[in-house]
C-alpha cells in the first residue's frame, strides 16, 4: 500500500472509530504524523486528498476539521463528476438511477408516512397532460425526489438527487417527441405512489424499475 493510501486510511480509521468527530480539528502535523507513524509528507498528502472529497476542512492559519460529514457536502464531488459527465453518459447514468431508485421505493413502501403519501398525489395529481414536457419535468423531479426521501436514507437521497440533472435533457426529449410519453410518466407515478401507499415493496420496487427502465429502453433506441 502507498504511504498516502496508508495515511488515508488511518485517518479515515480515527473518524470511523469515533477518536476524530465532526467539526473536530487535527492535532498539529507533527503530533498526527508521530501518532499514526506516518512521514509529514504522506499526511499531508492524505490531507490534501480527504480535503479535496469534503472529508476535511482545511482552514488557513486555524488548521484542518473533521467536516460536518452531511451527506450533501460529501456528495458535492459526486455532483462535480455528474456535471463534467452530463452530455456523454446519459445512459450510465440512467444504468444507476434503475439499481438504487427501485431500492429506495422499496424501503420507502415500508416507512412513507400518509402525509408524504399525500404530497406525491398532489405531485401525480398537477402533472396536466396538456402541461409542457418542461412543465412535466419539474413534476417528474419533485415526484422521484419525494421517494427517495421517503425512504429514510438521506445518503440514498442525495445520491439519487445528484444522478438526475444528466437524465433531464432525455426525459424532456422523450416528452417531446415519443407519442404516449407523457400519459406514461404519469401513469407509472401513480403505479409507484399505489405500491407505497399499500406498503408493498416488491410491488414498488418493480413498478420504479419498470419506470426508470423505459426511458433508458427508449433512448438506446433513438442514439
């Protein structure tokens, strides 16, 4: 193992491990590198890499912090990497959204609450067919959004919401030029929200791949 690879793991083993929490600041360069029995320049080169994927927070003339380690802020690299992708992997992208969006319908069929239930009808219910597939969209997105937070999983979440900005330019398309499209889309909403609402999560997380699954099926036809 590399000297940077061994000191990123030693860190990563003092925040798991509960001895560096959340807003926390490493003790001095120094101390650090005797303790973990690390030369300075391989701590320091693991510094600059936890620091760069938000694990830590370098602060100029304070010293280096454990980060909050909210899921948002992690996932800030993951969305750097969605947008530096956005135009070339529209299919890989849709290839994840189809393995972890069914997961979460799943675990949320077993803890939506009637409130949340309540919120992603009126979703379903306002998605107008005579609305522009723009309009639709940002229906589409709120719908998918409200799932995934129902599942209880905020890492999940964020995951699924930094995954589907590359996919928007597709589904818009297809609204606009796939005949059917938008009947579709509201239908298997509804499908996906009666399979949370009955709390089957077979029956949910079959429903949000067969969902996601077409719009992926429909663009490997017409690229």
């Amino acid at each position: 193992m590399a000297l940077t690879d061994e000191a990123i793991l030693r860190i990563k083993e003092m925040i798991l491990g509960g001895q560096l929490k959340p807003g926390d600041r490493l003790p001095r360069e120094a101390d650090l590198a005797e303790t973990l029995g690390l030369s300075r320049n391989s701590l320091r080169e693991a510094v600059r890499a936890l620091a760069l994927i938000n694990i830590l927070d370098v602060r100029q003339g304070d010293g280096t912090y454990v980060t909050s380690l909210d899921p948002h802020l992690l996932l800030d690299t993951l969305t750097f990497v969605v947008d530096f992708h956005r135009d070339d992997s529209v299919l890989d992208f849709l290839r994840v959204r189809r393995i972890l969006e069914p997961a979460a319908a799943a675990m949320a069929a077993q803890l939506v609450t009637p409130e949340q239930v309540r919120q992603m009808q009126e979703v379903v219910d306002a998605s107008r067919l005579d609305a522009t597939p723009e309009d639709l969209l940002t229906s589409d997105i709120e719908f998918h959004r409200l799932v995934s937070s129902a599942s209880g999983n905020s890492v999940l979440a964020s995951l699924i919401e930094g995954l589907s900005g590359p996919t928007n330019r597709a589904r818009v398309w297809r609204g606009r030029t796939q005949a059917g499209a938008q009947e579709r889309t509201v239908r298997e909403h509804q499908a996906i929200l009666d399979a949370l609402a009955a709390g089957e999560p077979d029956l949910a997380h079959a429903a949000m791949v067969s969902h996601v699954a077409g719009v992926e099926a429909w663009l490997r036809l017409v690229r």
